[in-house]
C-alpha cells in the first residue's frame, strides 16, 4: 500500500527524520502525532454530511439525582476531590505536575462504546463517518505548514490508518513500518477494505473521528467526558496509583487489561488473548466497575489538548474544561483533542500510556484503528 499522507508528512514534520533510536518513547510521540497529523491531510472535514439532523437527536436524558436514577450501561461516580497527574520519571511531562482537582458527579458509561451501538445510530441517523468521506485538496492544505507538497490525486480519497505488525524487528524510529494509510479503512471495515465487523459486534467500536465520537453522544442524549471526569473515573477510588487496578503491573500470567504482549511492533504473543482489540469487559473492572478504562483502544475526551495544560494550575482546580484551544509546541500546526487509556498497542518496553494519568492529543477530524471512546452524561 502506497503510505501517501504520511510521506508527505515526514517532509512535513523533519524532527521526525533520523530520529534517535535510544529514544522510544520520544520516537512513539512524535510518530503517533506524526500520524495523527498524516490523517487530517486526508480526513478534514467542516460540514460533513453526516451531521445528524436536530430531529433525530434523542431527548436529553432525565434529569440524573445519582445512583438510583435511569441510564442503562452508565454508572454513576459521585463527586469528589482527587490527585490529578502523576510524579513518576517515567512519565511524560504532560502527565505533571500533580495538583489537586475537583469534579462534580457525573454518569459515565461502563464500556467503550461497541460497534454493536455505533450500527445501532447509524441506522437510525444514515450518519456517515469522516473516514467513510473523500477530503478536497483544500481541506488538506489548510491544516499544513506552509511549504507542504500539495496531496496527489491518489490521496484524495476515503480512508484511514491502520496499525500493520512488522514481519521482523525494527528499530522504533519509523513509524510508517507500522501504520499504513489504508483507502477503503473505516469503522466497518477496521484494517482495510477486506475486514469486516463479523464477530466483533461487541468490540469497540475504531475508526472514528472526536466529531464522530460527539456525533454519537448527541444522538444518544450524552457527551463526551472531560479528561478530569476520565482521570477521576478510571482511578477507581485509588489514589495515585500508577494503574487503575493499583500498584502491581499487568503480567502475561494475569493480564489486567488488552495491551500489547510480546515485542512491538513484529511479535504480539497474544497471552493476553488478543492481537488487536477485544470485546469490552474481557478483563476485570476498575474500583468503579468500569471496563477497559485501561488499554484496549484509545478514548476521545471532550477537551482541547494541552500539553502544558497542568502548569498553571494551582489549589484546587475545580471541573476543568480544558482550554479554549489546543496547545502543543511539538505540533503547533495541528489542532488536537485529548484521547486517554492507551489501547492494545501499549508496552512498557515502548509506551506505557495505559496508565490513568496518561494523555495523549490527536486531530479531532482523525479515525484510527485503535482509537475508539466511552460517553457521560451531567446530572441535569
Ligand atoms: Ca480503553
């Protein structure tokens, strides 16, 4: 498969060239960024048909008092104070420092929305996804630093990128050795034109874009949850510890979650019994009976992503909502929105994002075969 975005994006972004290979986990930022990036040049959209009509928007759901009131597959998480954040050197400076964070209660769905559920609103909306759409030239350049190769005519067609395992090991410099701009891939079609949703009915659901993500949410009468909600969530009543089931890492003889086992990117050993994504609840829930709140796929957030978001926040932060717009000095050209939870491409050899302190930005116009997303909802 010709990789025409992303070819174009390495002439966009030359940090990326000869890039170190004693620095993984840099190498995995900028490439995921770098892909990310690579994406919108083919997937930007403005006004996308797809946008569902205002009469097929469900009623705003009653107004929730707490436990006890009516919304099937959420929970409901009381309000509290936590540590937001983390202090470990391993971390990634977007994770510090650690701060104080308040959050009102707030429903939050137990699973990663299934494909099962996607079919179910685009059946009822005819809504179509931004990878199922062509982009014009014109969307692409206006994302682009300038200089940027204009895209050839191949590029101007629907698709999306998808995660492709090596056949051997590779330095972890390049990343276009393991995502391929594939024509054709989309949320029912995951890895390319010859997949399909057989089987996976109740996987989560992959491919789709944060304005996908928030056209769902409207439809279903919720919203996407702020990245204070997710971090305070997937925490589980834990405090501080470095994964949402606590303190002791995932192990290949009692898996905690969809990661990634073996070496990235060439040898998935599939101990954890999945190569790519599994169905939501095939592990054990979090201290708030959540699933897959780490790993298994990437979730959208509703907020704007700021890398040097925690900086200038001091006491207590209460209900952040992010920023009004995007801030990261590595990709100043690219709006981005917060994703959490790492997916099943997370290893500690390599990117140990599935942690609940974790962030990670990606252009809102962006599907990818391991991002997928969960939904909230206010109590009124
Ligand atoms: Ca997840």
């Amino acid at each position: 498969m010709v990789i025409i975005a992303i070819s174009i994006v390495l002439n966009a972004v030359p940090a990326i060239k000869n890039m170190p290979a004693k620095t993984p986990q840099i190498a995995l930022m900028l490439v995921l960024g770098a892909v990310a990036f690579g994406i919108s040049f083919g997937l930007s959209r403005m006004n996308r048909p797809g946008e569902v009509p205002p009469e097929q928007v469900k009623k705003a759901a009653p107004s929730g008092s707490g436990p006890g009131a009516d919304r099937p597959g959420m929970v409901w998480i009381s309000g509290g104070e936590f540590r937001m954040g983390t202090g470990d050197k391993d971390a990634w400076d977007d994770e510090k420092p650690i701060h104080r964070v308040r959050v009102d209660g707030f429903w939050i769905d137990v699973t990663e929305v299934t494909n099962a559920q996607f079919q179910k609103f685009v059946d009822a909306t005819s809504y179509v996804t931004t990878a199922e759409q062509a982009p014009s030239a014109e969307e692409i350049m206006a994302q682009v630093p300038p200089g940027t190769p204009p895209p050839t005519p191949d590029m101007l067609v629907a698709g999306a990128v998808v995660f492709t395992p090596t056949n051997e090991k590779v330095p972890l410099n390049d990343f276009r050795q393991w995502w391929r701009w594939t024509p054709g891939a989309n949320w029912k079609h995951p890895e390319g034109p010859q997949s399909d949703l057989k089987g996976r009915e109740d996987h989560p659901v992959v491919q789709v874009s944060w304005d996908d993500a928030n056209a769902y949410a409207k439809w279903a009468g919720k919203r996407l949850p702020t990245e204070a909600e997710w971090e305070f969530a997937a925490r589980g009543r834990l405090d501080g510890t470095r994964y949402v089931w606590g303190s002791e890492p995932s192990t290949t003889s009692d898996p905690k979650a969809n990661l990634w086992t073996g070496e990235f990117p060439f040898n998935n050993t599939k101990e954890d019994g999945y190569v790519r994504t599994a169905p939501v609840k095939s592990f054990p829930p979090n201290g708030n009976g959540l699933y897959d709140m780490s790993g298994n796929v990437w979730e959208w957030c509703s907020d704007w992503y700021d890398r040097e978001a925690y900086r200038a926040r001091t006491g207590v932060t209460v209900n952040p909502q992010g920023p009004d717009r995007s801030n990261d000095p590595l990709r100043p050209f690219q709006p981005q929105r917060s994703q959490r939870g790492g997916s099943f491409l997370c290893h500690d050899s390599y990117c140990s994002r599935y942690r609940p302190s974790a962030r990670h930005g990606c252009s809102p116009d962006t599907g990818m075969s391991h991002v997928g997303f969960r939904c909230a909802a206010s109590a009124n």
